[in-house]
C-alpha cells in the first residue's frame, strides 16, 4: 500500500492532460489475489482501471487485456488532451509548471546561468518547444529519499 501514493500522483498527473489513465499490473508470482485485488480498488477510486498483465511469462497473450483496453479508450473519444501549458510561456514559465503541477514542487530555483541559458535558447528561436524535465526516478522531487507523493519542495 505504501506505493499507492505514488501511483495516485501518476494517475492524478495522467488526468491533467485530459486523458483517461490505464495502469498495467506487472504481476509476479509472489503476488497474492489480496494484493492485485488492493491494487484494482485502489486505481478504480482514482477514476481509472488497473489490467494485470502476465506477459514476462506469457508474452503477448498476457498483455491483450491491456491492448484491448487502451484500444477501447483511445476509440471511445474519452480523451481530450490538453497541454499543462501554451506553447508561447516562457521556458522558465515552462519548467515552472511543470514543478507545481507534475512533482507538486513549491517554485522552481534557478541561478542566473541557468535563466541566461534559457532565455538565450527563447532568442534563438526554442521558447516555443515542449520543455523535457529531467530528474532522480525514485522521487517526485530532487531527493531520492523522499518517496511517495511529497509536495512542497523546491
């Protein structure tokens, strides 16, 4: 249950872009029926669907839940995907964003070299791209310790 949190703010950060959220359970033999059960009642009050998924072991027939799932979505019309913000923000703007919205994060912290940096890519014609973010994969913040679904950092 500890890992409920987490997935929680990956369904939650799903929904954002208006897009229905669909998580696959990468099931292992150790798991009991209590376990996946915990797993489905705990995505299906968050609004989405969790699909067990056997395909380490049974390769793609463990997977055409899943497929038949995601299909049925993507078919419905269900998603209207929305960016979290116009393309025009400025690229600080952009990171920004993205820290309060997707990790929670209070602000984002930048020295000048780094704003310099930004704004001289803007110059150059970039302020107009997606911005992809990059940071430790054991967290929603900049400190790996922190796990869960910490908000408040910076």
């Amino acid at each position: 249950k500890k890992g409920c949190l987490n997935l929680g703010r990956h369904i939650e950060n799903v929904k954002q872009f208006g897009v229905p959220a669909v998580v696959a359970i990468n099931h292992f033999t150790t798991d009991t029926e209590a376990e996946i059960q915990a797993m489905k009642d705990f995505v299906k009050a968050q609004g989405a669907e969790a699909i067990l998924c056997k395909h380490w072991a049974q390769g793609s027939a463990g997977i055409e839940d899943l497929a038949r799932k995601v299909v049925q979505i993507a078919e419905s019309g269900a998603s209207q995907f929305s960016p979290l913000y116009p393309d025009e923000m400025p690229l600080f703007e952009k990171v920004n964003t993205i820290v309060k919205r997707i990790y929670r994060g209070d602000e984002a912290i930048a020295d000048k070299s780094i704003r310099d940096q930004l704004h001289a890519w803007e110059q150059a014609g970039y302020g107009n791209l997606p911005v992809c973010m990059a940071k430790t994969q054991y967290s929603f913040s900049t400190d790996p310790n922190l796990r869960g679904a910490p908000t408040g950092h910076t």
